[in-house]
C-alpha cells in the first residue's frame, strides 16, 4: 500500500507553458549556432556572447564562442563576461582570455581598484584616482 500526501506526485506533472518555453529556448540557441560562424566577419559579439553565457550550451561551442570573441575585439563584452559566474574552471579560463585579447587589442587594462578600463599608460586612475 503506498502512503502520500497530496503533493507527493506533482514533480511528474509536465505545464504546457514549460515545454513552450523549453522548446523557444531550443529554437533561439540553434539559431545563434548558426549565426556563429559568420559572427566574427559582422564584428557582431552579441551571438558569441549569448552562446558563451548560456548555460545550456555545450561546452565544445562555448569554447568557440569565447575564440570568436577575442577575433571580434569589442570592448563591450568585458562587463557581461566579468559578471557571469562560470560553473566550469575552463569555460571560465577561456572568457578571461578573450577579455585579456580585447584589452590588450584596445590598449586597455582594468583598474585594480574600481575595475574600470583605463588606458595602459595611465600612472593613476581616472574614476577613482587611485595612483597604480
């Protein structure tokens, strides 16, 4: 005789609005697959962004992404990258090499006080004017 309550069986119990989101969410990470190969001839570091962050992608195509944005070198992708908490050492790894390429390509370095991109040149920050 089996003994429960009555909440005892709802993690079986599938929402429609679920398998819609779940199938959306497919449907837009096949799409950037597709937009990543040509994303580093556009200079569009949106696509490689979104896929990097996206949990749900494989590793084998994050890694890529990370490698097209060092090729696209925008400066925009520092803060995104630098706010994600990466649950794999290595993805991690490779987003700080792509942000290490851009500022490098840039001539920018962070500041290691304020964290905000300075030239690397500078003798003293200009947001918090700490001397460096």
């Amino acid at each position: 005789m089996m003994v429960g309550n009555a909440d005892a069986f709802k993690a079986s119990v599938i929402s429609k609005e679920q398998i819609i989101a779940q199938n959306e969410r497919y449907q837009r990470q096949k799409e950037l697959l597709a937009r990543l190969d040509s994303c580093v001839e556009e200079k569009d570091a949106t696509t490689p962004l979104a896929i990097l962050l996206s949990e749900s992608t494989s590793k084998e195509k994050r890694r890529k992404a990370a490698a097209c944005l060092e090729k696209i070198g925008d400066l925009s992708i520092v803060d995104p990258l630098r706010n994600h908490n990466f649950r794999d050492p290595a993805l991690e790894h490779a987003a700080n090499a792509a942000i290490a390429a851009v500022l490098k390509q840039h001539f920018k370095k962070e500041c290691p006080y304020c964290a905000e991109l300075i030239k690397v040149q500078a003798k003293r920050c200009m947001h918090c004017q700490a001397d460096l």
